[in-house]
C-alpha cells in the first residue's frame, strides 16, 4: 500500500535540528591551508608513488576540475567524523604541518600503484535523508573499521574527468581502473587494528553503480531507501549542499539525462524529486545478486549485527556491536554526540502539502513501491515474521 499522505501543514514550518555541523562548509573552508599547500606542491607520479608507499596515511583528500588529485598525510586519525571533509580537517589540523601535494590524476590509471589497503568489506548507496549517516558513523565506533563517509575525493572532480564532462559512462578499462585505485588508495588501512573499510558514497553516485561494480566485483553493496515524503520534507527544510551545488550543471543533467538547462529551470521541489528519482531507478535497474535493499524504518541497533552478516558477509564481535549500536541513541549528525536522536518520520507526514503529495504521487510513487517490492531486501529481525 502507498504509505504517501496529504497533509495541509507547510513543510517550511518544521523546526531544523539544533547544533547541526556546517554542512554548508567544503574542506577548502575547513582546511584552507591544507587545500592551498596540496594544490602549490606537485609532485611527479615516480615521487608519489614513493611517498605514498612509505607513508599508510597519504590518501586522496580531493579531485580538482582540471584533473589533478591532492594528497595529504591523515596518519592514524580514526575518521569517526560524520563526513569525511570533516575527518580529512580534523586529522589534518591536530598535525600541522601535514605533508600535502598534487598529482596528475593519470597516477590513479597505473597497474603498479601499490597502497597498504583494505579491500572494502561493503559500499553503502543511499538516496539522501535515510539513515545512512547513522550507519556509517555506528560503523566507525569500533576500532576494526575504516569507515570512510562521503569521500570528497568521489564529488564532481573525478567523475567529470572520467565521464568527458558529463558525455559518456565510465567504460574503459583505464578509467575503471582509476575508480578502484582511488577508491582502495582512500580506504588504505592507516593503523594496526583496522581489519575492515566500509564506503558510503554520496546519493547521486548511485548512477555510476554498474562502473564501480566493474571496478569491484567482489564486494557486498547495501543500498537505502526510505519513503519519499519524509525525505523530500527533510530535504526542503534544509536543503542538501550537493543539490544546490548541482542544479543546472552538467552534472544534473547527466544524473537526470536532460540537458544543464533543464534542471536550471526546475522549481527546487520537481528538482529533488528527480534526483531521488534518479537514485531509485538506478538501483533498481542494477539486476545483481550482490546488491542487497533496505528500507530506513528497517535500520534498528538491535538487528544491526543481523543486517552487517546478511548484507556484508561481516561478524563483528559482541564488544564492537555493543559499541556501534551506542550511535542509535545519539543523533548521527552532530558531533558533540549528546544530541539525542529521536524518530520523525509521523512528524514529517504531517508536513506534507498538496503540492508535495502531487510531486510525489507523479514522480516517486511507483519506484518506491517497486523497492518496496525489490526481492532483494532485507527483512530483519521481527519484520521476517
């Protein structure tokens, strides 16, 4: 049954989270002179690779327009921050001077580039809005776990490269081969107890899940979902940076095969729609047994060691659940940790205006119930009775 309803209330009006962190910030704002000294320093593709073998915690920090990779040396920071730019800036502040420099992006093509990594345990999709920064961040409070969140190095820079300015998939088997160096190079295993890398990726990556499949085949993928309306409520309270960043690019045209102009000339309500839109047929139309579904209201903390072994083959001992599960008391995207997190999905239904139930209805009704349907999600705990 379509769990979408009318409500008269304006979701203008819904209060915004207290002590939210400065999603509006890019690590250039964050680390402005870590940014600054990657992007004066190059260093030829014989140096780097020197310097990245001798040091585990040179990674990727960013992928600029015109194709080049900085690099900076996060040693053994744990990145439990709720987004990788903010893990990237604390690691990087607490040891400055931070060694920081640029290559060409060409080095992420080459058969020999060797990094102390992990092989990622699983990826994580999402569509924004549903729980999977709660996932991510209960991942990283065990010590086994290198959980890497909304890698920056992944935003627009690589994939414009790698895509000819938004003209073509990512195919050939060099650029293939680019995504999954960048990838390992940004989940390196950077201390003694790391045994796992978890990657979540940003909403609209999910249109490249068939390249990065090419580029892992081996790997577990989780993608989630959750009912429309709440995300597209939450989503109009506090819009995400990365659409606003987006709308009338090459890039939204890419995600939602039309042209820059087009998603320019979207009001801010259709625009989000098609992107979530975007996400949900992306993921559906990958027809691969190794990508498993679950909706939000099936993310518990305690069938959370159930959705790790059914969706990533993964065991994690009573002492590190008992740790990841802690997260689900605390709201996942503040920082302090004392902000209590609380369900809200009643609250956002009651948000809902005729003119977003329409929306709705058009453009995200039917492929939410088709996940809904998707035989390959997860059913846990008391929702398999």
């Amino acid at each position: 049954m379509n769990r979408i309803t009318t409500r008269q209330s304006s979701p203008a009006s819904a209060a915004p989270h207290q002590r939210l962190p400065a999603e509006f910030q890019r690590l250039e704002t964050l680390a402005p002179e870590l940014v600054q000294r990657a992007s004066r320093w190059y260093m030829s593709d014989l140096e780097a690779v020197r310097a990245i073998r001798e040091r585990s915690g040179l990674i990727p920090i960013q992928v600029t327009a015109d194709g080049r990779a900085l690099w900076a040396d996060v040693g053994q920071h744990a990145f439990t921050e709720w987004k990788f730019r903010s893990s990237v800036a604390a690691a990087t502040v607490a040891r400055d001077p931070t060694l920081a420099f640029s290559t060409d992006l060409s080095l992420l093509e080459r058969d020999d580039l060797v990094f102390k990594t992990l092989t990622p345990t699983g990826f994580i999709f999402q569509v924004s809005r549903c729980g999977s920064t709660l996932l991510a961040r209960a991942l990283a409070r065990s010590p086994r776990n290198n959980v890497i969140n909304e890698a920056s190095p992944l935003h627009e820079g690589f994939w414009g490269v790698y895509t000819d300015s938004w003209r073509q998939g990512v195919e050939r088997p060099e650029r293939v081969r680019a995504l999954r160096n960048l990838v390992l190079a940004v989940a390196r295993r950077r201390t003694a107890e790391q045994r796992r890398a978890f990657v979540k990726f940003r909403s609209w990556n999910v249109v490249f899940i068939a390249a990065l499949r090419r580029a892992f085949p081996e790997v577990p993928f989780l993608f989630i979902y959750r009912d429309p309306a709440e995300v597209l409520v939450s989503a109009l309270t506090r819009e995400p940076f990365g659409y606003t960043r987006l709308k009338g690019t090459p890039a939204a045209g890419f995600i939602l095969g039309c042209s820059a102009r087009e998603t320019a000339s979207m009001d801010t309500l259709t625009f989000l729609a098609r992107m979530h839109a975007a996400y949900l047929r992306a993921a559906l139309a990958h027809a691969d047994p190794g990508l498993r579904f679950i909706d939000y209201e099936q993310l518990r903390g305690e069938t959370l060691g159930e959705l790790l072994s059914a969706a990533f083959r993964c065991a994690p001992s009573r002492d590190e659940l008992a740790r990841m599960h802690h997260q689900f008391a605390y709201y996942s995207k503040d920082e302090s940790g004392t902000l209590a997190f609380t369900r809200d999905g009643e609250r956002k239904r009651a948000l809902i205006t005729d003119e977003l139930a329409g929306v709705l209805e058009r453009e995200l009704a039917e492929l939410y119930e088709s996940a809904r349907r998707e035989p390959r999600n997860l059913e846990l705990g008391e929702a398999r009775v």
